[in-house]
C-alpha cells in the first residue's frame, strides 16, 4: 500500500491521485480570487496590503493543510468574505477600533472557536441540525454560489431601485461566461475528465482575445510579512466596547464554517447517516486556521463555499486540500500568473455547481410546512443576505417558532432552542453586522 493510499484512503474513497490533484487546481482557481479581494478589503481598514496578502497565502496554505492532513477532506480554507468586510468597514472604519484591536478580536473569537470544538460541544450543535435544515444548507449554499457566480460574470449588476437586474449582455465577459458554462456542462455530461478545469481554462485563454486581459508575467518575489505579524492587541480586544464583535465574529465563524464543512461534504457524498465521519477533526482545523490567521495579519479564515467546485471535479480526500494549499504557497512567488485568471473565467465552474447543489431540495417533507417553510427560509436567505450565518439563523429561528405556534415544540431539539435564542438576541441588541 503506498504512503498516498494509506494517509488519503483514495481506493476507499473511489478516486485517485490525478483526479485529486486536478479537482485541487479547480478549487484554487475558483477562490484564487482571494489573495487580492482580501489584501483590498483590508488595506482599507488601513493594513499594509503587500503584508496582507503574504498573510492571506499563507493563512490559506495553514488552514487547508490541517484540513487535509488531519481531517482528510477535500474542503479549503482561506480569510473568509464578508466577515473581512465587517472587520475594515464595521469594526475599523465604523466602530473606530485599531485594526490590531479588530485582530484581536479575531484571536479570542477563534480561541472560544477551539474551545468548544475541542469540547465537541459544536459537534453536538451540528448533529442537533434538523434534517430539513441541513438539507436546506446544501441547497441555500447553491444559490450563494449561484449569484456570486452571475455577479462575477456581469450578467446580473446592482440596480438602485430593485436592488439587482440583468447586467450588459454585450460585454465580453458576460458572454464569454455564458459559453464556459455551455462548455463546462456539455463536457460533464459527456464525462470528460477534467469538464469544469477545461472551461475555466478556456475562457481565460478567450479573455486574452476578446476581454482584453494582459499577461503580467509569471514570478515575483513575496513582499515582507513583517508589518501585521504578531501585530494583534488582545488586551484592547478584551475591553468591554468590543466584546459585541467578538460574539459577531464567533457566531459568524461557527454557522458559516458549519454550513459550508456540511454542504459540501453532502455534495461529495461523504455524509454517512446525515453526519460526517471526521468532523471534529474538520471543525478542529478550521478553528485553529482562524487563530493562525489573526497572528499572521488578517481576518477570520473559514471554510470555502468554493471547495464544491473541486468535488464535482472528483475531489473527494484531503489530498485535494494538500493541491490547494501547495498552490497558496506557489502564490506567493507566482502572484502574476495567478492573477491571469479572470473572475468570469470561474463564475460558470461556480454556477454549474450551483445548479446541481438545487437538487438536495427534493429531500424535503413539503407536505410538512413546519419542516418545508424553515428549509426554504434557510436557503432563500444565504444569498438574498450574502451569508450563511445568517441563513441558517433565520432557518432555525423560524423552525422553533413554528414548531412552537403549532403544538409540536417537543418536536424540537434542546440545540435548536439555545441556537435561536442566541441569534435573536445578536440580532435586537448588537444588529445585523457581518
């Protein structure tokens, strides 16, 4: 038995080392995005972006590393969106915190993170999810997916009065997005080897001719992580002011890391009764990469809705985790070319993904509203908020609430209880932030 066989268990798994190591590709070209978005994002909040983005590689390399060496799942971690953008404009820019203070607060949410991890007390919350619910995570994941997918490719664009509408049809992008995913599903069906990495390449080749994309070369050397290493204020993070944050960020971490570890492993097929087999080793690595990534310099790391990009290509061990992480690193020297790859150029991968994640919404009971109205709240609230977190809370809230109004409150897991109070309460005394 090789060394591969016996860490990764590919034969038990039905893969093998090439299918792994193309599905790892795709999932990094799908959130390759990151390591610029986040240094941008960031760099407002006043951070040194050269730094931030040595600490956005690196961070990703750490956390998908521990994922699939220690958890052996196909799931990659980099700094999360939207929890960054509260960070710089909610935490910094609006409350007026340091942004060592904000890192600080990232420390201790990803240190309570651990500890109930290590507890199993979030294993305990995970299999208290109702089955609707946890149906609905997968599915409310596809449609996330599915309107960061069109927003990248231009073909829906922000509208003033109906908050989103369809974009320019007659830019390159748009069109060139619409082919790659004509490409990408065709080659599927067809069982092609490699359907979805074929079509993010394709376009990105196009781009060169039709949407103006530049090559800027292919090696540079990684700027200095010096100015936000260990550069995290954990005293001014304990301050009374802030402790509000530390629970938005906690919470967030918690449902946003658990819906994406649970919808994705759904769509690779690696539930066993509902459950996954190894997921407090999954919830121990994505904690410890939070905490990892607040001593390096930059915001809560979580798990990546993009991994189910690499399933669908077949990843299915935590070496397609190992393909991620050695790619982070690469980035450090080969920004330029990673850079290469337009966001139009995945957006197909990502919505072709999106649709067949829709699917797990047969599994519902819709005869039962109590069980049917919860799992479309859930779904419809992922993308129409721009976050899990916040579809799940909605989902919870409103399955005990209408188990409660309905007689059936026995019906209802101690979990759920605790789950939708704490939500209620972040959301009348501290808001709606991240």
């Amino acid at each position: 038995m090789s060394l591969m066989e016996r860490v990764f268990k590919l034969k038990e798994q039905g893969t093998d080392v090439r299918t792994e190591l193309l599905a790892g590709l795709t999932t990094f070209l799908t959130m390759a995005y990151i390591i610029f978005v986040n240094p941008s994002i960031l760099g407002d909040a006043g951070m040194p972006k050269d730094s931030v983005f040595v600490a956005t590689c690196l961070a990703a390399a750490i956390g998908t590393l521990i994922m699939g060496l220690y958890a052996n799942y196909p799931i990659a971690l980099a700094p999360g969106m939207g929890l960054n953008a509260y960070f710089a404009y909610g935490v910094v820019k609006g409350m007026g915190y340091s942004w060592e203070a904000a890192l600080g607060a990232v420390f201790i949410s990803g240190c309570l993170f651990l500890i109930i991890s290590v507890l199993r007390i979030r294993e305990a919350i995970i299999n208290g999810i109702p089955h609707s619910i946890r149906t609905a995570i997968t599915a409310g994941i596809g449609l996330f997916l599915g309107i960061i997918a069109l927003k990248n490719a231009g073909i829906v664009a922000a509208h003033p009065a109906t908050f989103i509408t369809l974009g320019d049809l007659h830019q390159a992008p748009a069109i060139l997005a619409v082919l790659g995913f004509f490409l990408i599903v065709a080659l599927d069906k067809l069982k092609v080897k490699g359907a979805i990495l074929i079509g993010i390449v394709a376009v990105t080749v196009l781009s060169f001719f039709f949407a103006g994309n530049k090559f800027a070369g292919i090696v540079s050397a990684p700027p200095s992580i010096e100015p936000t290493l260990f550069k995290l204020d954990i005293s001014a993070a304990l301050s009374v002011g802030i402790l509000n944050v530390v629970l938005v960020f906690f919470l967030v971490e918690v449902f946003d890391a658990t819906g994406t570890l649970m919808g994705v492993a759904n769509r690779a097929g690696l539930l066993k009764s509902g459950k996954m087999d190894r997921l407090n080793k999954a919830l121990m690595s994505d904690s410890t990469a939070i905490v990892a990534g607040s001593f390096l310099g930059t915001s809560s790391t979580t798990a990546y809705i993009e991994s189910a990009a690499g399933v669908q290509a077949g990843g299915r061990t935590g070496l397609t985790a190992i393909a991620v992480a050695v790619l982070f690193l690469a980035c450090l020297f080969i920004a330029p070319l990673a850079g290469v790859v337009p966001a139009y150029a995945t957006a197909p991968a990502l919505f072709y993904v999106s649709c067949l994640m829709l699917r797990e919404m047969a599994d519902v009971s819709w005869d039962d509203t109590t069980e049917s109205v919860p799992a479309v709240v859930t779904a419809l609230l992922m993308p129409f908020t721009y976050s899990i977190a916040n579809g799940i809370a909605f989902g919870f809230i409103s399955y005990a609430g209408l188990k409660l109004f309905t007689g059936r409150a026995k019906q209802v897991p101690l979990v759920v209880w605790i789950i939708a109070a704490l939500f209620i309460f972040k959301f009348i005394y501290i808001g709606s932030g991240g």
